[in-house]
C-alpha cells in the first residue's frame, strides 16, 4: 500500500507543516555554498523501516541532495550501525532532517516491535496481523512497517473486507434478524472475493457465526481455556483469529492453542519510536 505517489503526498504534507516558508534558522545563520554530509546512525539495535519515506524527505527537499540507504527495510542492525547517509547543502539536509527522522523513527519502531512479536510465536502457526488503530494519514507507513518486522496486515480500511464486530451484532440483534441468515443474505450479494469475518465474545455464539458461512470467526478477549475450546468448535470449517489481551508476555500462549491469526493493535498504537540520529560531518 505503500505506493510512491502517497509517499510523495504525505511526505510533502509533512514538509510543508514543517517549514511552510522555509528553513528561518538555516537560512539566517548558515552560508548558502555550505554543505555536508550527514548519517544516520543507530543509538539502539532494531529493524529497519522507512528507506523510501527518509529518502522522498531529503529528495523533495532538495533534488540535488545525494542520498544513499545502506539497508533494506526488514533488516536487522545494531546500535553504531550507520543505516543511510546524504550530502550536499548543508541548508537542505538540516531543513529535512527532522521529518526524515519522524519517519524513519516511527517505522523502525514499529518493526522492531512487530519483529520480537513474531519471534515469540515462530514455532507455531499463527501469524501476527495489525489492525486499523493507526495514526490518522499515516496508515500506509505504518502497516508497510508491521511487514518489515515479519508481521501481517489486516484489512486495509473498512472498504476491503466485511467484518461484523460487536456492535454490528449488538444493532442485528435489535433489530431481530438472525445472524445466521443475514451473513447467509449478505454473502448471497458481495463477491465472492469478498472475505467475512465474524467476532465473537462467547463461544455460544459460534454455531450461528459457521452455520451463516463466515470465512474467519474472530475469538474477541477470550481466555486460553476458551480459545482452545473455540479452535475444537469451529473444527477447520474456518480460519481462527484471536485478538484483546494480546502482549509479548501473553502472546505466545494464545498462538499455542492454535489459533491462525493473532490481531495486534499495539503493533501500531503503543510502538515507540525507535532511537535514531542523524549526525552531520561538516565538508
């Protein structure tokens, strides 16, 4: 999803907030002709994310900057490591470099994050997926950094997949439909790419969630007991994701009972950015 056009826009969305009529310190006290080199380095070990967006900062800055990423995103670096660097005016780098920063930190962060989550589950088969609980605007960095880490990505936004959540069934129910026969109906009507997803709170409700054809019943804040009893009930008929209460203390436990998918919203919503510097050497 991250595409170079949204990188662009929302790169530049960022640059604009930052400097609307430009760089006053850098112009004011730094000589035109001067110029450096800059790079950035690694305070703490992590995972890469954000090469192209670190990349787009300096470039839609200043086209004539020289930009070099020394690492792919995904991949793992240790503290001192010098992960990209940049050179020309002196004035554009120190105009980009905080939004570079911004970007690149944010997305480290979360990959570093995503990637001790996917660890602590890789002798089992449950994949570790995002949710939507992103920054407004920055979805696609953020969800483009869960994949660096080793992670997976849920639906996009709300207009990629039906997924009933509680309140859905809250409003079906009132209504006094049966939840069987509405994802029957509904199914009967979207695509057949279209993918359903059905969370459940209680295991009684399972039955009707299988009985409707839903492609994943989503065990919502279950305990280990009963996630174990809800993978027996839906038996393979369909896929199995389990999500609340979900930490690295607690994590490989739930991917143990078998589950296909584990939801993290943390991956996106807790994450810290991760401890990078961008230390210029002077020409």
């Amino acid at each position: 999803m991250l595409t170079p056009a949204i990188i662009a826009r929302v790169v530049g969305a960022a640059l604009e907030e930052d400097a609307p009529w430009g760089d006053l310190t850098s112009s004011a006290l730094l000589p035109a002709d001067a110029t450096a080199t800059a790079d950035l380095v690694a305070r703490e070990p992590g995972v890469f994310s954000g090469g192209d967006a670190f990349t787009a900062a300096f470039a839609l800055t200043d086209p004539a900057l020289r930009i070099d990423v020394h690492v792919g995103d995904g991949d793992e670096f240790s503290a001192g490591d010098v992960l990209a660097s940049v050179s020309g005016s002196a004035r554009s780098i120190l105009t980009a470099e905080r939004i570079a920063l911004n970007f690149t930190q944010r997305m480290s962060g979360i990959a570093t994050a995503t990637a001790s989550y996917v660890r602590e589950v890789a002798s089992t088969r449950a994949r570790i997926a995002d949710t939507r609980k992103t920054t407004p605007g920055l979805r696609a960095f953020e969800r483009h950094a869960v994949v660096s880490g080793g992670g997976h990505n849920h639906r996009y936004s709300l207009s990629d997949a039906v997924m009933a959540k509680d309140n859905h069934l809250a409003v079906l129910q009132r209504s006094g439909a049966d939840l069987a026969t509405a994802l029957r109906d509904a199914l009967s009507r979207l695509p057949h790419t279209t993918h359903v997803v059905v969370e459940v709170d209680r295991l009684d409700q399972i039955a009707a969630v299988l009985d409707g054809g839903a492609h994943t019943v989503l065990l919502d804040n279950f305990s280990l007991e009963e996630l174990r009893a809800g993978v027996a009930a839906i038996g393979g008929r369909a896929q199995v994701e389990a999500s609340g209460g979900v930490s690295l203390d607690t994590v490989a436990d739930i991917a143990a009972t078998g589950v296909d998918v584990i939801s993290v919203g943390a991956l996106t919503h807790s994450a810290r950015a991760l401890d990078l510097g961008l230390d210029v050497r002077i020409d």
